[in-house]
C-alpha cells in the first residue's frame, strides 16, 4: 500500500537485481532508475555486489597516489602547454615520434630520441618502481629478447626509476628509465635489431646524448642530457656489467 | 570583476585537483588498465584542466570536468593513434593492477571482483566505477560517458549477473 502506482517495491527491486522480474517490473524499475535517485539508492543497498566493488575499488586498496607536487606550482600551467599532449602520448604508446617511424630500415635511436626529448624530470619524478614489478619486466625482457638487464637497476650516477615493455613495430623494446643527480632523465632501451655488430657511438640526437652499439642482434641506447662524455661513460659502466 | 571571475575560477581548480586526485588516477586506471598509463593520463588530465581553468564554472562538479577531460585525453590522443603502448604486449603492470600490494592485505573476493571488472570492455567498467563505485546517478553516468541512460542499465545489468554468477559460485568462472 504506497498509494502510489508507480512506487517501486523493495520486492520488485530484488526480483530485478536476481534477473527474475517481468518486462513490466524490468521496465518499471529502469523508468524509476533513471527518474529517482533514491529508488537507485535503494536498488544499491540490496545489491550484494556494491560493496563488493566499493572494496576492491578502494583507493587505499588500490594504493593510488597522491596528485604529484609538481601540478600544485604555477609552471605546471606553463609545462603543461608545450609538452603534455605530446607527452601523455609518448607515455602511452612510444609515440609517434617513436612507432610511425620506425620502419624497418630508419634508425631505431633517432626514435627513441625523439620519445626521450619528451621527458622531463617531473616524468619520472615519483616513486621507484616497485622491486618485484621491475624483476617481472627484465623478466619479460629476458624471455623476449634473451638478454639480461638487472645490472642496468644498478648504475653508479643514476638513480633507477623503472622498466617497462614497450615495443616498436611488433618488436619488444625494454625502457629503463633513471634520474641523474641533478634530475635530468635518462634511459636505456634494448630491442633486436637488424645487421652486424656495432660498437659504442655516441652523438646528439634530438639535443640530446646518447650512446649506441648493437651486439648480437641486439640493439642498445642509453641517452640523456647533453653532455656527451657523461653518456659515454655511463655506458662504459652498462656494457661492463651487462 | 572580470579578474576576479578568472582567479576565482583557477582558485576552484587549483585547490579542488588535489582534493579529486586519487579519484581520478583510479577513473584512468580504469581506463587505461596499466598503473603507469594511469599515473601519465590522471596528470595530462590535471595539467590540462589547469590550462582550461577559465573554462570551469565554479560550483559545479569538478571531479566530472576532470574525468571528462581525461576520457577525451583517452579518446583522441591516445587511442585514436591506433598504436597503443606495446602494440599487443602486455606491460606486466597490465596483467596484475595490483601485484605492488600484498595479496594478503586485500580482501580476496573483492580483489576477484576487481579482477573480473578489469578484465570487461572499456565501456563496462567506466559504467561500474562511475556508478557502483563513485556513486554517480545513472543519469550522470550516462552524460560523462555520451551514451543513452538505457545502456548504462544494460552494462550494469551484465555486470552484475557476471559478478553475481561468481559470488554464487567462484568456480563458475574458473
């Protein structure tokens, strides 16, 4: 007895969330749902699955962060303009300035260059990568490309932030990314690669350092700010340890 | 009077962005199902709001401006590429969101449920987080999200017979 016809009873709530109501109840209950916020109240409240999803949702149980300090000063207005759109996309897909180059015969370091020039240190600016996610991606890039990076989460003069299976054309590409001491990124990508053996070359690509060599099919870049000595002997210290 | 109605416009969006932040990162976790991705996207979305400021109406709802414009960030920068992260590799992050927290302190069944969440469409879990877990009135959902009330019921009618399904019986899913 609502004395309301249209009134949705907590039995024809619960006949709809079990699947068993009528088409007329079914659709009594969506007019009612999308006309009343209340009867969504209700519906939800006998819904064994919401709080279900409210707990695995949960931002603690998530572990989400807080909103990074850098977005909290004025030139995050002003970084944010040159660089975010470009940057976001990058983040996501190695770019364009990475994948839609690179074709089978370009250079493969140009690329990753150009994806680097993106970075800024706010890029890698949070937290390390957490241990156990790092050993699963060189674990990945183990299987995938038969090579062994740990050493590369340990390089005198740069801080390790964290790997990632990236790819460019279909192949895999492992991207370890570090902060120096004066925060300028850098990273180390490894991808198979075409031709014969190179030694290390360093040069200014994209206005920054990098120094690359092909060893076994493999291709490596470790590059980063301008100064081209500093790269080289980073990468000294890479190919010794790898 | 004009200047007062900018600053107070950037006002309402730089000190309401740290208050809807986290909330945000887990919309793009959502989205982007890779806690890296999420952490880039929640961030273009901000400093992208932030640029925007002018265009927030101060008393509205900003969490819904901001999610909006991450989804867009998704939608046409991202996606509309075509060449995602990987190309069909799957990050780790990708495969288990939540390997960085041990098992132990999750409580199991809702990390179940997470996990068959993330493993629907994109649309589906958009629907569930906006209204199951934010709260937002299936009216509101459908606005953010450019689709009919109608479809937002349905999503969450398929979603709710799956998760039942397993609730019933978690062996009904393995």
């Amino acid at each position: 007895m609502t004395g309301n016809p249209k009134a949705v009873s907590d039995s024809e709530l619960r006949a709809y969330l079990d699947g068993a109501a009528d088409l007329e109840v079914t659709q009594k209950v969506d007019t009612a749902l999308g006309q009343d916020q209340t009867v969504q109240a209700r519906l939800h409240a006998l819904d064994e699955t919401v709080p279900l999803l409210k707990k695995g949702f949960d931002l603690d149980e998530l572990d989400a962060p807080e909103m990074p300090t850098y977005l909290r000063t004025p030139t995050a207005h002003v970084r944010s303009r040159a660089m975010l759109p470009l940057a976001i996309a990058a983040s996501f897909v190695l770019g364009v300035g990475v994948t839609s180059l690179l074709q089978p015969k370009s250079d493969w370091v140009d690329s990753v260059a150009s994806y680097q020039a993106l970075y800024v240190t706010q890029t890698l600016a949070g937290n390390a990568q957490a241990v156990p996610v790092t050993d699963g991606v060189l674990a990945n890039a183990k299987a995938a490309l038969d090579v062994d990076l740990g050493a590369a989460t340990k390089i005198d003069g740069l801080l390790f932030k964290r790997a990632q299976m990236l790819a460019i054309k279909g192949k895999p590409l492992i991207q370890m990314a570090y902060l120096d001491e004066n925060g300028t990124p850098f990273v180390f990508c490894v991808t198979r690669v075409d031709g014969a053996n190179k030694p290390p070359q360093t040069s200014i690509n994209h206005e920054l350092a990098a120094t690359s060599w092909v060893q076994d099919g493999i291709g490596y870049v470790l590059i980063g700010g301008e100064n081209k000595a500093q790269v080289s002997d980073l990468a000294k210290v890479l190919t010794l340890s790898l | 009077m004009r200047w007062i109605s900018k600053k107070s416009q950037h006002s309402a969006v730089e000190d309401g962005l740290p208050q809807i932040y986290r909330r945000l990162w887990r919309f793009c976790m959502v989205l982007t199902k890779d806690r890296t991705a999420a952490d880039d996207l929640a961030q273009a979305a901000c400093e992208r709001a932030l640029v925007n400021a002018a265009k927030f109406s101060p008393g509205t709802d900003l969490d819904r401006w901001v999610f909006t414009i991450a989804r867009r960030l998704w939608l046409n920068e991202i996606r509309s590429r075509k060449v995602r992260r990987g190309e069909g590799l799957v990050a780790v992050e990708d495969v288990d969101i939540a390997d960085e927290k041990p098992a132990i302190e999750v409580n199991i069944l809702a990390r179940e449920v997470l996990d068959i969440v993330q493993a629907l469409p994109e649309a589906q879990r958009l629907s569930v987080l906006l209204v199951y877990v934010e709260g937002y009135t299936y009216s509101e959902a459908a606005t953010l999200l450019d689709v009919p009330i109608g479809t937002i019921m349905s999503r969450l009618s398929t979603v709710r017979k799956l998760i039942s399904t397993y609730v019933d019986d978690p062996r009904n899913l393995k």
